[in-house]
C-alpha cells in the first residue's frame, strides 16, 4: 500500500520554537545538567513496543533475525534485573505463509485467520528465543474491549504482576483473530502507553524503523532528528503522517499519541530505531526522549481520556456544558437532554452537546435504564420522589476528564481507531 500523505497535525513545525535538533546539539542537555536517558538505565520496570514495521521483511513475512536481535538485547537487559514486558506486533505478517497464501491478506476474515496462525507461530519464535537465555515468556492478547470496564483492567494487571514476580517476560499484542470489528487500537503504540500505565513502567520504548521523532517526515529532505522534547505541546506542530512504512499501522501520530498518554502519567519513553535499543538501554544520545510531564494526571483520568472506549452517551444542555467545561461542576440530571446507549454503573461514556460536540468522558453513576425517569429534574425534584439515592450526580467531576484539543487528536475516535 502506498504510504499516506503527510498530515501537517497543526501546520508546519517552526524551526526555533524552543525546541533542539540533533544538528544544532549532539548532546541533549536542554533545561536538563544531565542526560535524561540515564533514566533508562536505572529504569526498573520497562514496556518495550517493536512496530511492524521493524519485524517485516519487504515481502511482508515475518522478520526472525530482527526478532532474534531484540531478544538478544532484552535478554540482557532482564539479565542486569530489569523487568520487561515486551509489546509485539508481526502476527499477521509470521501467519499467511503457513497458510499457503503468497501475501499478506487485505480482507478482514483472511487476516484474521493470518493472525491466528501467526500470533502463536510469533510466539513459538519468542518462546525459542528468550528460551535460549533460560527466560520463560507469557502471551497476552488485549482487546479494546478490556479496557473498557475498570474490573477487566483490574485483571490484567494482576496477570502481568504475576508474570512478572515469576521471572518472565510477558508478551503482549492485540488479540488481531477477533478484535477486527467495533472498536480496536489498530496499532500497536497506544496499546502499549496503556500496558506502559498499567502496570506502573518507569520507561516505554517505542522502537521504529526512524531514530525517533524528525521535524518534519523523515523522506523530507533536511529533515533532522527531535533528540528531546520536554513538552508534547511542543511538538504541536512537527509534520507527521499517518503510516510510514508499508507494514506499519498508525506511523507517527498514534507514537506521539502514546508519548503523550504516557508521559502523562509520568512515564518517559524513548523513540527509536529498533537496530538502536542496544545502545537505547545503555544510554546513548539515539532517538527522542519525551520528558514524563511534572504535573501529572492520575492513570484513572488518563485511562478515561484515551484508552476507554465509550458505552454510551450522554447528550446535554448548554448550560450543563457551560458548568462542565467552566466550572468544573460534576454533571446532574438537571442539564441531560437525551441519553444513548445501553451502560450499566461504572461504564465509561461520552458526554456531548445537542450540537455532537464532545464535551467530556466520564463514568456513569447510573444503569442507562435508570436515567430517563431522571433527566431534566432538579436534585430536590429527585429527592423528593426517589430519596436521596437518586441525589447523587450522574457523573461526578472526580469521574470525569474533559475532551481537550491535543496534540494528537487526530484520527482518534474516544481514544480508540475504528477498524476499516
Ligand atoms: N515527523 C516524523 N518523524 C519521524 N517519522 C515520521 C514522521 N512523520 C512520519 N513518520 C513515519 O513514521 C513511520 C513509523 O511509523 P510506522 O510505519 O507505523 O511504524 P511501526 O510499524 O514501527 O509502528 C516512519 O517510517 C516514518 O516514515
Ligand atoms: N497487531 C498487529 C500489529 C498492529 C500494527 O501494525 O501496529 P504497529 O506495529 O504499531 O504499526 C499485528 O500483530 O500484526
């Protein structure tokens, strides 16, 4: 597939903004005495992403000595007493040869046959190669689906933790056999910036087949290396598109997307070339690294904001709207219109005007069907039908994140893509 124009996210990227070039500085010491990446090395739980585009050949099978030489590295790196988890794409590329078909499938159902087939061929590849350091590894496959209530969530952590204590590496993908309807990440990126939160990493690495983030598409010529970026809101404006190589998914929107979910919560990461990681974990000026941001928002809110695919909707007033985004008020019954959805206590949903305008996500403190008897009355109308369990907001602003233009908004549906 041809790759896909640039998408300028804000317009073009300012050449002095603040922002430092691997050609105006081979050390990256802004605003920093140090070298920031040293975080990397005293790093002791780490989430390193490998894209497709890293574990692909150029007719599309699956790319072993590539795979062979990420585990070297990370072999090592679990060996200095590291924790890894390690989030890998390449399931559809190691499934359609054994298959018998000559390319890679485009339709839904061949590439979900691919998938399973080579999800546990990838794995059997991962299985021998930590195996030949005595590393055990375990698979897990997500859906967006298990992001969408707190209790599933709540399950896969304890599934990492125990990996983790037992000594081996988890590895993750997106379940691609059955996540290609509805609702799903797509790439691989933002997957991992939730694993990343998820189980409390003190680094992500994203490795690519790019040293890291360029300010403008890396085939543009004079195009220069982003060594650090202190503020995703300085990149605002950096050029980037939406795929770069052939076989990779989301190129470097869904990179910066899963920077900012991370360093968000307070977690730098680390984008680079996968042929890098070696000289990434010891330190090295390869790359860019995003500074995990000071003011930090919890895993909760960020969750909401990006990851959690919406179950219903809320649509409100504009007076409800108002207090929402001006006041940080907690939403009641008063200012819903209309509600959309089948949600139960404890969902996720979408709060939006008349107009569709997204105005916030939350989680609803009501089943859907308790709402409508509901909507448009003032708390004391409620107490005096229902008593005071029914008193309480419908979304608590504690629940609640609003919907900001980011920097990497783009393409996102409630934080999720939707499948082709
Ligand atoms: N400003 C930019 N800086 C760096 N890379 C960029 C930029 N804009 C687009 N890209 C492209 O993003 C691609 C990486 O994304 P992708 O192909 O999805 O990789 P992966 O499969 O590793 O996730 C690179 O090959 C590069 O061409
Ligand atoms: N889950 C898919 C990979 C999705 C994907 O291509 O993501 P990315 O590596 O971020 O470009 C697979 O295993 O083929």
């Amino acid at each position: 597939m041809a790759n896909a124009p640039a998408t300028a996210i804000h317009g073009a990227y300012p050449r002095h903004n603040g922002l430092v070039t691997s050609a105006s500085l081979s050390q990256p010491t802004t605003g920093h005495s140090r070298n920031p990446r040293a975080d990397l090395l005293g790093a002791r739980r780490v989430v390193v992403k490998i894209g497709s585009s890293s574990l692909t050949r150029a007719d599309g099978r699956l790319n072993v000595p590539a795979l062979r030489k990420l585990v070297d590295v990370l072999a090592e790196v679990a060996g200095q007493g590291k924790q890894v988890v390690l989030v890998t794409s390449g399931s559809i590329s190691a499934g359609f040869m054994p298959l018998g078909l000559d390319r890679r499938p485009t339709d839904v159902a061949t590439a979900q046959a691919a998938a399973a087939v080579g999800q546990s061929a990838l794995m059997s590849t991962y299985t021998d190669a930590f195996g030949a350091y005595d590393i055990p590894v375990g698979q897990i496959l997500i859906t967006a689906a298990d992001t969408v209530r707190r209790s599933r969530y709540h399950h896969a952590v304890q599934a990492f933790e125990r990996l983790l204590e037992l000594g081996a590496v988890p590895i993750v993908n997106e379940n691609d056999a059955l996540a290609t309807s509805e609702l799903r990440f797509g790439d691989n990126d933002r997957l991992a910036a939730l694993v990343a939160q998820l189980i409390r990493a003190d680094a992500l690495v994203l490795l690519t087949d790019v040293d890291g983030l360029y300010d403008a598409p890396p085939s543009q010529v004079g195009a220069q290396r982003i060594p650090l970026v202190e503020h995703m809101a300085d990149v605002a404006d950096v050029e980037v598109t939406g795929r770069g190589s052939s076989f990779g998914t989301g190129g470097m929107i869904t990179k910066l997307q899963s920077a900012e979910m991370a360093t968000q919560t307070g977690i730098p990461v680390l984008l680079t070339q996968a042929a890098n990681v070696g000289r990434a974990f010891a330190g090295d000026d390869v790359g860019t690294w995003f500074v995990a941001s000071a003011n930090r928002t919890s895993r909760r809110k960020v969750w909401l904001e990006h990851a959690a695919a919406m179950t219903g909707r809320l649509v409100v007033d504009e007076g409800a709207a108002r207090a929402l985004r001006d006041r940080g008020a907690s939403l009641l019954a008063a200012g819903i219109r209309r509600i959309e959805g089948d949600f139960v206590t404890g969902d996720p949903v979408e709060i939006i005007t008349e107009r569709g305008e997204s105005i916030a996500h939350g989680i609803s403190a009501y089943d859907a069907g308790e709402l409508p008897q509901m909507l448009g009355r003032s708390s004391d109308d409620l107490r005096d039908e229902f008593g005071e369990s029914r008193v309480r907001a419908i979304v608590h602003r504690d629940d609640m994140v609003l919907v900001r233009a980011t920097v990497t908004d783009v393409h996102s549906v409630g934080g999720m893509q939707v499948a082709d």
